[in-house]
C-alpha cells in the first residue's frame, strides 16, 4: 500500500535522528545499501510487506542478511517499524530519506537520456550547462540509454522535462501532416 505522506515523515524522523546523533552519512548509506539489496531482491520486498510474515521474522531475516553491517541507528530504526506494523512502508520511506537528504545537502537529480552511448566529455557539458543554470546546486547526473529516441536527448530534472529528441519531433511533423492546416476544411 503507498502512503508516500507516512513515508516521508518516518523519513523525516531518521533524518532528524542522525542529525542529532551526528551520523548522517552513516545512516546514508544504510538506507542506500537497504534500498539497493531490497532493488536487486524483489522477494525481500515482499516478504516485507507481507501481512502474513510476522514481525518478529521479518526480524531475523534482515538480521540474518545485514548481520552488523547496519548501524545501531538504523537497526533500531528498523526494529520501531517493525514493532509499528509499518514495515510495508519501509521501502517508500528509503527513497523518500534519500531525496530528503538531497534536498537538505542542496543536491540536484538529473537524468540523461540518450538514444546511444554519451562520452565522459559529453556528460561534463551537460552537468556544467544544468550547473550554470542551477546556482547552489550540486548535480548528481545518471545517464540512460533509451534507442527508441532514434537521436538527440531527453534531460530529467525534478518536474521539469527537455525533450530535444528525434522520436519527439517525428512526432509532431505527424501531428501536423494529420492535422494538415493547408487544406481549408470545405463541406
């Protein structure tokens, strides 16, 4: 069930929890080694929100696969959720620490998508062009290859969206043939 509201304030709270403890970037990376073990096993997903599981299960299962990797501050952090029968949320409120402490440490999310492969040189041009045009911000650029844009780019960043790709174009150069505003509807 998505309760992106219920996530962001548990998200809130571990953020405002290792601030205080002075062990944000510790905590940083637990989440992102739970978001990136829960991403690349979908079954601990599942087991996680199963209503069926009991929490004290769900317990020895995530102890017995991150053992001490995790900080005191996150297991017991995990084991609250698991106490409040809010371990369904528990991947929602990852993300929603993740883009938190982005937004806390002013850093920009920015997706490329290109229809081949862009060089190392290509993508600082890019970083430095969205940098210029973002004071303040730190850049955190992924990059995507997607060979159905045919050519050009597509630039993610936040609600914004810059479609300069071929597929787009074609798109519309259709629009217009089907559309065709030289032929005077006569009846």
């Amino acid at each position: 069930m998505l309760n992106p509201r219920l996530a962001s304030r548990y998200a809130k709270s571990l953020l405002d929890l290792a601030m205080e403890t002075k062990s944000i970037d510790a905590t940083l990376k637990d989440v992102q080694l739970l978001q990136a073990t829960i991403q690349s096993n979908p079954e601990l997903g599942l087991v996680l929100k199963s209503p069926i599981i009991k929490g004290d299960k769900k317990e020895a299962i995530i102890q017995s696969i991150f053992g001490n990797q995790l900080s005191a501050l996150t297991r017991g952090f995990l084991r609250l959720l698991l106490s409040k029968g809010r371990e369904g949320v528990l991947v929602e409120m990852l993300g929603a620490f993740i883009h938190q402490y982005k937004v806390m440490n002013h850093i920009s999310q920015v997706q490329l998508i290109t229809a081949a492969p862009v060089s190392a040189s290509v993508q600082e041009i890019i970083r430095a062009k969205v940098a210029a045009a973002l004071p303040g911000q730190t850049i955190d650029m992924t990059t995507k290859v997607a060979p159905e844009l045919i050519g050009g780019y597509i630039l993610e960043m936040g609600d914004k969206r810059v479609d300069a790709s071929i597929r787009r174009d074609l798109q519309e150069i259709k629009k217009q043939f089907l559309e065709n505003l030289y032929i005077p509807n006569i009846r």
